[in-house]
C-alpha cells in the first residue's frame, strides 16, 4: 500500500544539523512487525508511525520505534512528528497547542511561529544512582569517578541516567566503552557539562547507549535526555530557564534544544524541517 512520508530534520540549526526522523503518515493497517522491519531498513535513531487517536483529547496517535523496539515516549520524534502531521494537512482542535497521543500518553505540544515544544512528561524514575553503579558507568565511559559531579535517575521512558560533569570538555572528550560494562542490561547515559557563562548555551549534552547488540551508539539530539535532564538542573538550582543546549557537535551536527518553563511545565523546543517528502510501499 502507498502510504505517505517524511523524512525531518529535528532540533538543527541549519540544513541536516540535527537528527533525522523518518514519519509514516497514514500508518493505519501496518502490524507492530511491519513497523519494526522499515524502522530497521530507514536505520535512522527513530521512525515513526502516525494513526487516528483513540480518545477525544488527542490530534492524533503516534507508535515510536527504534532500530531495538518501541518506546513510549521520545522527544525528537514527537516534535518531528507533530511538523509532518502538521505540515501533511492535519488541523489541531485547539488553536495554539496539539496534542499527541503515544505510548505515554497524553503529550501537549505548544506552537510558537516555526518552533514546537512539549511539555516534558514527568520521569517514571528519579533520585540518587547506586555508588556501584556510578563506579561502573564511570570505567565504562573513561572517567575518572571523581569527575563526576553528581549524578541522577532521569527515565522518562528510555531509561536514562544522567551524569553531571564539570565542563563541556569532560563532555566532549569521552570515549566509551561497552565491552566494560559487566550486566547485561541496557546503558542509557546522559552527560551534561556546562558552558562558561556569557556562551550562546548553558549546557552540552551527549546521550549513549546500547543498540539491539550491545554495542555502544550515539544519538545527535535528544528530547527525551534534554527534558529530564531540564527537569533535573532547574530543580537543583544549576540551571534557570530559559536556556539553550547544545548537542551532537562529536557527530559533526549543531543541535540546539530551547528549554523554557511556567507553572505548567517544563518545555523542550526545537526547530523541525522536512528535508525529504514523498510516499512509499509499505
């Protein structure tokens, strides 16, 4: 069946500056195997699959897959898929705000101009990390345990921990390594190292993880990382909003993620374009 596509360009700034999503539009019909199998051949981070919504408060539905499964919930591919079903016809009820529904469920989208934000949803888990744990994922990335700052459950779905460091050097010098990691569970790290004040961002992020094998990947921008690490930093006082944050600069990409907030909510923007729009045969 010919189904609609688009392939966005999420949280860039500028031409192919951020990470790609690949968007099915008309996802309807297509098995949870169907998903997986063109999530596997497009082999970007994520694809995405757009549906009716099943309750009256959604604009539409969406099934979020990486190259390993699905997720519940994921940042790039929510504002990505809300500028595809935008920009492929879809009409909000409401006039300044969308609303998605996933795997999560109800995730409130603001528009303002070219930009989207959502509301980060609240982390299914939070506090302090395990010393053992800590001790591990530092001999895993190369650091030394006394360059980690703190460090915090910040799962809002994919399961990240977060590792606060000194500066974005520390950030952007490390080096992982998997094979070190003794369990045989999944790593999802989120580093977070901030920039001199007066610098164009606050903070630079990195987010690695484990792949389907194992091995260690890495994404070029992530709203997922970014919201919960948000909420992280501004409840310990080390960030106030609004702030920018930089990512992906150790993939050759320049990522900014706007972070704001009100007495709502936590919220992550970022700027989405279709880079390339046609249809396929699913």
């Amino acid at each position: 069946m010919r189904r609609r596509f688009q392939q966005v360009d999420v949280f860039g700034s500028g031409p192919f500056s951020g990470n790609p999503l690949a968007v099915v539009l008309d996802a309807d019909g297509l098995s949870t195997e169907e998903m997986l199998r063109f999530t596997r051949w497009a082999n970007l981070s994520e694809s995405t699959f757009l549906l009716p919504p099943t309750t009256p408060e959604a604009d539409y539905r969406v099934r979020i897959f990486t190259l390993a499964g699905e997720l519940p919930f994921a940042g790039h591919p929510t504002l990505g898929s809300c500028h595809a079903w935008l920009r492929a016809g879809g009409e909000p009820a409401r006039e300044d705000t969308i609303v998605q529904e996933c795997g999560a469920g109800l995730i409130p989208i603001r528009r303002d101009r070219s930009r989207l934000a959502f509301a980060a949803p609240p982390v299914i888990r939070s506090g302090p990390v395990d010393p053992v744990f800590v001790e591990e994922l530092a001999d895993v990335l190369g650091l030394d345990e006394a360059s980690i700052v703190d460090s915090q459950w910040v799962d809002n779905g994919p399961g990240w921990v977060g590792l606060l460091l000194p500066s974005t050097d520390v950030v952007m010098e490390v080096e992982p390594d998997f094979s070190r990691h003794a369990g045989s569970s999944s790593l999802d790290i989120g580093l977070v190292g901030p920039y001199p004040q007066g610098s164009e961002c606050a903070f630079e992020v990195r987010a690695i993880f484990s792949d389907e094998h194992g091995a260690a990947r890495e994404d070029p921008v992530t709203g997922s990382l970014n919201a919960s690490l948000a909420q992280w930093l501004i409840s310990t006082g080390r960030a106030t909003a609004p702030y920018i944050v930089a990512q992906g600069a150790r993939m050759g990409r320049r990522g900014r993620v706007h972070i704001s907030q009100d007495t709502q909510a936590v919220w992550v923007g970022g700027d989405a374009e279709t880079s390339i729009e046609g249809h396929i045969e699913i």
